[in-house]
C-alpha cells in the first residue's frame, strides 16, 4: 500500500494549494485551529528509536496537544506493516516534539497511556494520524544530506487532514528545510486505518 508520495517542492499542486515559484520558498502550510501544531522536528535519532525493528515498515506522526503548552506538537511511533506500532513498555517509547536545542530535536519519551492523553487534550480539534513508509523517510534525508525532518499540517481533501514532510539540517538550536523534495501522506488515518483500526493510537 503506497502511505506517501514524493513531491518536488517547488512544482506540485496538492489538492488545490500551489507552492510558492520563488527559489527559496516552502510550501504552502494550512493551519489548524488554535492550539493545533504549526511545525514539528524530529532528528535521525528519534526517528531511529522508534523505529528500531528489522521488521519495521512506517512511522506514525499524530497530532497532539500537551497539557499546559499554548500550541499543539505532534508524536512518533514507529510500526509493522499491519500498522501495529513497536511499542513496548520496554522501548521503544512515543517520542513527543517539544523544541529545537543545540544540533537536533528536543523530544520527550512517552508511555503510551500518557501519549494518548496528549491526543485527547486536542479537544475540538479533529486528531489524525499522517503514515510515511521508513524507506520513504530515511531515503530522502540520505539523499539529500539531511539529519533530520519537519512536519507541516495540510488538507488531504476538504474534510481530511494531512502532514507534510521535508528534510532538515539542525544547527545552533535552529532547523533549514534542504532541498526541493518533500513528501506527503496520501493515507492518513482516519482516511485508512488497516485493520484492526485501532492498531492506531487515535483509535485505541
């Protein structure tokens, strides 16, 4: 099942939405009402972390809101192709972004039972989950040189939402989109959840 595709940044049309022509621009970022996430980093670590299987097939991104932060984040989970994640009260945990710091990401552990408050803290504000295969993820950042990615909202289609994906170098507590690939998630849940759907944190 294809979960993303690859988009030149700067050329593609994405359910209506035209990214900028200028050289240097980024795409075009929708935003979710207030207290949804805007932005969210994950370095190759984390990325690495929740992914730590051989058998491992894609990430899992969902939107989130921890308590007492004024805007909304988004946490990682790696899982098999059946969408059930690797997480284990062993490891690995939910990772939940919380800012940027020195060269990478500053990311909290989670238990799951405290990863899935932060969904529910969303209130109004409809949770989703954005799937991208491994392959997907890693492969770009490698070929563009890249240590890590951001996540940025965007509509899937008039009701669904979506995230958007790019490479990123972190330096000096400060993050650069790369390059002129990004990468969309073409199944979000709960677009398509597998089965069982709630193999998905949302969803459980």
């Amino acid at each position: 099942m294809i979960t993303s595709k690859r988009i030149p940044a700067l050329a593609a049309i994405i359910t209506g939405m035209f990214l900028p022509a200028c050289s240097g621009d980024v795409h075009t970022v929708s935003h979710l009402p207030d207290g949804g996430f805007t932005e969210a980093f994950f370095d190759l670590d984390d990325l690495r972390a929740v992914a730590n299987d051989d058998k491992v097939h894609c990430f899992h991104f969902y939107n989130a809101h921890h308590d007492g932060e004024a805007t909304g984040t988004v946490l990682a989970m790696g899982a098999y192709e059946s969408h059930e994640e690797l997480y284990s009260w062993s490891g690995p945990w939910y990772r939940r972004y919380k800012g940027l710091v020195g060269g990478g990401a500053d990311c909290v552990k989670m238990i799951k039972s405290d990863a899935k408050d932060d969904i529910l803290n969303l209130g109004e504000i409809k949770p989703f989950a954005a799937v991208f295969t491994v392959t997907d993820v890693l492969g770009l950042i490698t070929k563009v040189g890249a240590d890590g990615i951001r996540l940025t909202p965007m509509m899937a289609n008039a009701t669904t939402w979506t995230m958007a994906l790019e490479p990123v170098k972190f330096e000096d507590g400060r993050a650069e989109v790369i390059g002129t690939e990004r990468l969309v998630s073409t199944t979000p849940c709960p677009e398509v959840c597998g089965e069982p759907p709630t193999y998905f944190l949302h969803r459980y």
